[in-house]
C-alpha cells in the first residue's frame, strides 16, 4: 500500500486589529479649521451644560415660592443630577470620540455615570431627602436646558462669540 501524505497549508497569522487614527491635517490651514470646530463644538457644550444648571436653578426657585423648601430640595437634587449627568456625559463622549486607548477608560467611566446616577437616585429616594416627584421636576431642567442652550450657543463661523467664552 501506498500511503500518501497530504501537506497541510501553513496558517496565517491572525489579523491584527487596526487602530483607527484620527485624521490628521495636511496643511496649516486644515489644521485651524479643525481647532476652529473643535472649539466651537467645546463652546455649544458648555453653553448647554450651563444653560441645563440655569434651568434648574429657575425651576427650584419656583417651587421654593409655590410648594416650600421641602420641595424645593428634591427639585435642586434632581437639577444637580442632570447637571452632573450632562457634564460627565460630555466627557465621556469627547474620551470616547477621540479614540486611542483612553477610549475604553471613557466607556467605563460611562458605565460607572449611569451606576452611580441610579445609586444616588436610589439614596434619595430611600433616605426621604428627595420625593420622586421632586427629583422628575427637577431633572426635567435636562431637556428643557438643552433646548435653551440650542438656542444660545455660538453658530458655527461666529468667531466673536466663540472667543469670549
């Protein structure tokens, strides 16, 4: 008998992963029409994150004068906690959207944001600090706060206002 032997291909490698790069500039004025977005976007974000914490500032106001300090207490803790979110939510964002290996240190610090927002939720409702009404009234400056800085933020090409924050 005749025995036959058949060779086994060798394998390859397996594939490597490829880092996505951010795209770099290939000349000086690329390279300030970047910086240009980038700081404008940094100018709206901050502009939505400050006009979240007005809102809530407004909002517990007003339920201090019609509903009393009781109630006003969980709408400010439910204003700081949309303030807060948003704030972090940016960061992450930003950590994630540039990539490199900091970008799974922003996934987990994502995770960790929305652990601990149900924790302190969880805490004030427990502890009696907050009512869960009180804490709705006061996160509804989230939205409401977006919207108003939508409408206050510097518009993409307006240097002028981009400049004085």
């Amino acid at each position: 008998m005749a025995t036959t032997t058949v060779e086994e291909e060798p394998k390859s490698p397996a594939p490597r992963r490829r880092r996505k790069r951010r795209a770099q500039p290939s000349t000086d004025e690329q390279a300030a029409e970047l910086r240009k977005a980038e700081a404008e976007s940094a100018a709206t974000l901050r502009t939505a994150v400050l006009a979240v914490a007005g809102a809530a500032v407004v909002i517990a106001l007003a339920v201090l004068f019609v509903w009393g300090p009781g109630a006003a207490i969980g709408v400010a803790c439910g204003g700081a906690l949309a303030t807060a979110n948003l704030y972090v939510f940016v960061r992450v964002g930003r950590g994630i959207v540039t990539g490199g290996r900091k970008a799974r240190f922003w996934a987990l610090v994502g995770a960790a944001k929305f652990l601990g927002l149900i924790g302190v939720v969880y805490l004030l409702l427990r502890t009696g600090v907050a009512s869960g009404l009180g804490l709705a009234l006061g996160y509804a400056a989230l939205p409401l706060g977006i919207a108003i800085g939508h409408f206050l933020a510097p518009r993409p090409g307006d240097t002028e206002r981009t400049a004085e924050r």
